[in-house]
C-alpha cells in the first residue's frame, strides 16, 4: 500500500513538534535568471536564493541552525561546541546564532583544507567574538571525535555543551531543507511553474532533507546534490539515513535507501576547497549575466554541475530547473589569490 503523502503545509505542521528558533529571514526570493538561461541555450532557470538567509551574510546553515539551537536551548545549553574548515560557512553563522541567542561559541578550525589567514569567514568569526582554535586534524571523524571530547572536558568545570553531533544533529538540520524543498515548491506554484529539476551543493544535511522533502511530498521532479568533497563512507546510503533519522523525528513513515539519493562527486576537483576552471567559468557566468555571486568551494561547483547537464543534453528547454544558493560568498574574499589567477 503507498505511504500517506503530505501537503506543504502538512510538512509543517508535523516540523513543528521539533524545537525551533527563528533566525532566518524566509521565505527566502526565488529569483529567475532569464539572461544566465539563455546564455546557456537550455531550460527555464530559478535561483533559490538561500544566500540571503539574512543571519551575517546567510547561506543555508542558517536553516539548519533554527533547528539545531532550539535544540540546544532546549537542553539548557550556555556554550556550542562547533568545528569545520578554517573558512567554514557553518561556523561562522552559528557564531552569529550564537551571538543572538546568548551563547557562547567555540570553534576548532582545520587549516587542511585552506590557510590560516584572518579573511573572509575566519576574520567574520572573530569579529562574532567567538573562540577560535586552529588545528591540524582534517574534517571528518577524526574532527568529530575531537569535538565530543572538548565537550566532555567542558562539561567537567561546570558548563552546558551543546556540541556537533553527526548522529543527533545532522537529522535534526536535515529538516529544514524538507521544509525548504515545500517553500520552492509553493514559490514555483505561485509564479505559475512546476519544476522537473532542483540542483544543490551538499553532502550532509541539506541533501538529506531535500530528499527526504520530495519523498513525503510526493514530488516527481529529480534532485541532484552535487558534493563538494569526497567522504570517507558511502554517501548516498549515508545521505538515506539522515533522512531517514528525520523522518522518525517528524513521526513520518518515509524510508529511503542508497538508491532514492542522486548524488554525483564529478566536480570537486582535486581536492575539497580547490578552485576548479569549470567553477570558475560558473561564477564568471552568472556574476556576468545576473549580478549573482557564487562561492568557488561549493555554489560555484554545484552550478558547474548544472552547466554540464545542460550541455550534455542531460537537462533541456522542456524542463524548469530551481538551483539553490547554499550561500558561502565571505570565503571569495580568502580566495583572492586563485581567483585573480
């Protein structure tokens, strides 16, 4: 027997059994980009413009933070635990979230992916005022264990830690991005167009909830995620099981596998962080034609991506594609020196 699908606003009914606080300025526009489309000689083009989140220059942690710090206000928290690349987008909004809730922020930033320059995110983190550690440890579990246990040691003098958690907290920020995925939808309905294509940068909890958003809604169109760096597991059977852990938490009866998830690693270039000629031609492209900046570590990929469908006939004039702006513009200005090249 098919499983009961939801209406949009049905999918918001069941988010909010979930603690939540506001931060985001949404709905956020969807924008269309006529003069970017034909210049590519393809389909009907939108742009989801999750760059304009509005919380210290946006993106789509943002989102994912309205969720995960009501959940640390929930738990009484009065200090988050956070860690990603030095030049993280993630870090720096959950400094600014933070800020405005009250709670102290401290950070552990890999110079692997990128030097330690004070620019773009790095310098917007401390201007938050956050305590920012430097370290060698690469992202990834390595990362995560060091996370938990500064958490640990924190919890030893007397505070409440509300750290990064894969497990608790990528199906609690995934939810966000199945209420992202209604709010396009009810955007699109509204301008008159149905879309057959939304494309995105991600590899973690914005994935997971735009595939578990179109599971529940019932929405025949295709996502493809487009990852910004390669992980040490399977990512689609990952991707599965986040949206699966949100769907327990919404009380939904969804469940996704490995092969529910499109997900392709064509464009990351040699290494996570690498600017890449065909993101590069992306961002040239769309600054040039729409006046809408891209991020070279993820965006600007992610719209490489679309380029390539298009000129491999793999998306065309019969379709309508939405892209999603994850956001990341402050790390253009750390990029100076490659995007001057």
């Amino acid at each position: 027997m098919p499983l009961p699908l939801l209406t949009t606003d049905q999918l918001r009914q069941q988010a909010t059994r979930l603690p939540r606080v506001p931060l985001a300025h949404l709905p956020t526009p969807l924008e269309e980009v006529p003069r970017f489309a034909k210049h590519l000689a393809g389909p009907r083009l939108f742009i989801k413009r999750d760059d304009c989140t509005g919380l210290l220059f946006g993106g789509n942690k943002t989102r994912h933070n309205e969720f995960l710090m009501g959940e640390a206000l929930r738990q009484k928290a009065d200090v988050v635990v956070w860690g990603a690349g030095v030049q993280s987008n993630n870090c720096r909004q959950t400094a600014a979230a933070c800020n405005k809730l009250g709670l102290d922020c401290v950070l552990y930033l890999s110079r692997a992916s990128h030097n330690d320059d004070i620019q773009g995110n790095l310098l917007l983190d401390h201007l938050m005022g956050a305590q920012v550690h430097i370290i060698d440890e690469p992202m990834g579990p390595a990362l995560d264990d060091l996370l938990l246990a500064k958490a640990a040691e924190l919890k030893k003098t007397g505070r409440r830690p509300f750290v990064w958690d894969r497990i608790i907290g990528r199906p609690l920020a995934a939810v966000s991005y199945a209420l992202c995925l209604a709010e396009i939808l009810d955007q699109s309905r509204a301008q008159g167009v149905e879309p057959t294509a939304i494309y995105a940068a991600a590899a973690g909890a914005t994935g997971g909830g735009l595939a578990l958003g179109k599971a529940v809604l019932g929405w025949p169109g295709k996502i493809r995620l487009l990852c910004p760096i390669h992980w040490p597991w399977d990512t689609p059977a990952d991707l599965a099981e986040v949206a699966n852990a949100s769907a327990a938490l919404l009380g939904l009866p969804q469940r996704l596998g490995a092969t529910d998830i499109d997900v392709r690693t064509d464009y990351i270039g040699p290494h996570y962080g690498a600017v890449t000629a065909a993101g590069r031609e992306a961002m040239d492209l769309l600054a040039q034609t729409e006046g809408i900046l891209l991020d070279p570590v993820y965006t600007a990929k992610a719209m490489a991506g679309l380029i390539d469908d298009v000129r491999q006939c793999r998306l065309g004039p019969a379709d309508t594609t939405v892209f999603i702006h994850t956001g990341g513009t402050p790390a253009v200005f750390a990029y100076r020196d490659e995007l001057m090249e």
